[in-house]
C-alpha cells in the first residue's frame, strides 16, 4: 500500500477520498468539506497492481473487483476526480511508473502500431465484431461512434442532435456539389455515407474491416432503396482503387498506426482527383506525440494510436497534400462519452447478460477514462482538410458555416428509440 499511498498523498490536493485498503486499514487524501469519494481494495494485490501503473492496473483492478467504488460514487466520479488533481502534472502522473516499465511500454505501444493487411483486420473485428445489440444501448440512433458536435448547451442538446450536427459539420467542409463521387474510408455503421447520399445524391463507396459493420451498412443502404449508390465493401483502404472527387476519414486515423502514415497518405492522394478534397476527422493530442496506454490497447482497440497534429501535418505532406484549414474540437468528446456513460449505466443488467460483469466493468472503465482524457487531458478532435490544389476550395471559411446552416434546416433529429420518457409517455 505504501507505493499508492504515495502517489495519493502528491496527487490529491482539491476534495476528499478514502481508501480502505483490503485489510481494513483506512486512508484519508485531500483536504475540504466536500463528502469524501470512498474506495475498497478487496485484494492484497491490488494497491501495487495500481500503483505501478495506474492508467492499467486501476482499470483491471476495477474489472476484476479488486477497487470498489463505494455509492453514491461511481468509477467515472473517481477518475473525474483524480485526473482534476493531477492534471498539472499531465499523463505522467497515471502512466507506467518506474525506467524499465515506462521503456517496457514504450517498446510495447511501438510494436502495436505497426498495422498490416492482417492485423488490422483482426483488430478491426476485436472493437467492431461486438454484439450490435451493444452498440444500440448507447451510442445515438445513427449510431455515430466518434465525437458529436455540441454546438450549444450539452446539458439540453441531446446527443442525436449533436451527431448530427457533426455530420453537417463534416458534410460542409468536404465543399460536395450534387452527383461527386465520394469514399468513405472506416466507414462505421454507414450514416455518414448515407447522409452523403441523401443531401448531395452523390455515389458513396463505404469500407470498413469489421464484417457485421459492414452487413449491417449493406442492410441500412437495402432499406433506403439507395443500395445502388451507396456501396458498402468489407475491404482495406489500402485495396481500394479508382477515382474520386472527395474522401472522408472519419475516426479512421487513429486506427492506422503511425508507420503506415506515408502509406495512408500516398495511397489517398492517389485515389483523389486533382481538383479533389480530403476531410479527416481524428482523436488527437493537443502537445507532442505520445503513445497509446496500455488498457486501451490491450482491452479496447489493440493497434490503435491518437496523433499529435505535427504526425499528421508533416506526413501528409511528404505525400504532396496540402493542409488548407485546421480546427481542434475541444470538450466535445468528453461530452459525447459522458452521454454514452450515462446510457451504458442505463442498461447495466441487458449489458451484464449479453457479456458478464467483468465486460460491464470494463465498458465503464473505458468510457469514463476516455472522457477524462478529453476533459482533464490534452486530447482533442482534430478536424483536417486537405487538398492537392489550392483552388479546390473556396478563399475564405464562410462557405463552412453557410453550408452547415443549410444542412442543418433540412433535417429533424430523431429521438432515441430507447429514451426512458418515451417509454414512459407510451405507457
């Protein structure tokens, strides 16, 4: 306990926590009135399992029932809490702690990047092959998995009216003109594309690595009678060939893997037209590069990696891109992951009977370290716009906002199917 207790008494200054450790003792941190947010440890192991590397060992602590949040706390309360003291000290404070384990991880989180043609389809199908009922249960009715856009007040713009104001978003800065030809590479469960189609009537090719992703795309597209315009392939980026007018990558990025940056970017300039634009949407760091930590890789998306923005800029444009508008989205992510936080809590015993406790713990471990990341951390969504000529754009960014503006009248946000006071209003 004493390696914990150290790295409690340096970090936690602002609130109150307890710790009871799994031999009873008690352990108080912090200073103020506040009601102290109260932990049990119920294994020996389990305070050093944390210490040594608590951005891993307190997320499998977590899992396995070695940390237990007292109520009315939960494990989002805590890591909110924790990450809010150390914030100051950046990612060092929750990273792998001591030489040889901070090399060891290094050497670790290097290998993973490393993404060829098999791996990343095995990594694709490890995050995305899940039960689709698992998605339903809290990502939003279009089931967009990447940051919503809160263009007002989070706490009464619902997370349907965020998605899809991201896609109009997106939509506007890819500068489409009716009947393009359009690839979406990553294409998740398909409504971005199809939202392509429905606004510009533009030809869309989705692809995508993760077999039920794609059949479930290929059965939305059947559904709209658009399945002729709006293709969708169990296929590589890196297979992909013809001719485009734009590409969008939207949560693709983080999933390629830093030596496969100068593939990426060559293989697209490839593929886009000359006059042509690239949107990329992607997890990034607002300092300097850094590498992926280990619960997320090892749990969540194995090969994946969220780049600085100089990875992205310097590489692209070995490739000849040229990067003609960059915006960091700030918050918006932590607000997103709150919302799929809250449902995922929502449906606790649906989650605990398609998998088990363990998963339903690591579900939660995973979204709410996530949001802090994007709340307390430096992580952003960078919004990217490339071109290889600089004429392919108009000269001033108010073609952006008008045509989002446009976007947006046309379209009513759909409410979520599962929402408690639907339900309540039908009964």
């Amino acid at each position: 306990m004493w390696l914990l207790d150290k790295f409690l008494k340096q970090g936690i200054r602002n609130g109150r926590l307890t710790v009871t450790s799994h031999d009873g003792k008690q352990f108080e941190y912090g200073t103020g009135d506040a009601e102290p947010i109260r932990i049990r440890l119920t294994d020996k192991r389990a305070a050093h399992h944390i210490a040594r590397y608590p951005q891993l060992g307190a997320g499998e602590a977590f899992m396995w029932g070695w940390l237990v949040v007292e109520p009315p706390h939960d494990i989002r309360d805590l890591l909110l809490f924790v990450t809010a003291n150390t914030k100051s000290q950046g990612d060092a404070a929750i990273q792998a702690q001591g030489t040889l384990r901070k090399v060891g991880d290094r050497l670790l989180a290097m290998a993973d990047s490393v993404n060829p043609r098999g791996k990343a389809a095995k990594n694709a199908a490890h995050t995305y092959n899940l039960t689709r009922r698992l998605y339903e249960l809290f990502l939003d009715e279009d089931r967009q998995y990447t940051m919503a856009y809160y263009r007002s007040d989070p706490e009464t713009t619902s997370l349907e009216q965020a998605q899809l104001d991201k896609k109009a978003h997106l939509a506007a800065k890819m500068h489409i003109e009716p009947g393009m030809k359009v690839l979406d590479i990553g294409c998740g469960w398909g409504g971005f594309a199809l939202y392509l189609h429905r606004h510009y009537g533009c030809e869309v090719l989705g692809v995508a690595l993760a077999e039920d992703q794609i059949a479930f795309c290929r059965e939305r597209a059947k559904a709209e009678g658009v399945a002729d315009k709006v293709r969708f392939e169990l296929m590589d980026y890196r297979d992909v060939t013809g001719e485009f007018d734009r590409i969008s990558s939207v949560g693709l990025l983080e999933h390629v893997g830093t030596p496969h940056y100068p593939q990426f970017y060559a293989h697209t300039a490839r593929l886009l037209k000359p006059d042509g634009v690239m949107i990329s949407h992607c997890c990034g760091r607002a300092g300097p590069p850094g590498r992926t930590d280990a619960f997320t890789r090892k749990y969540i998306f194995p090969g994946g990696y969220i780049p600085a923005l100089s990875e992205l800029v310097s590489e692209s444009e070995k490739a000849g891109w040229q990067v003609m508008d960059v915006e960091a989205m700030r918050f918006h992510y932590s607000h997103t992951l709150e919302e799929w936080y809250n449902r995922t809590v929502m449906h606790r015993d649906e989650i605990v009977g398609l998998y088990d406790e363990q998963f339903y713990r690591m579900w939660l471990f995973y979204l709410a370290g996530a949001e802090q990341a994007f709340r307390n951390g430096s992580l952003v969504n960078w919004q990217l716009i490339y071109v290889k000529d600089r004429t392919a754009i108009p000269m001033t960014r108010e073609w952006i906002e008008e045509e989002s503006a446009r976007l947006r009248a046309g379209d009513v946000a759909p409410q979520w199917h599962l929402d408690p006071a639907l339900r309540e209003a039908a009964e």
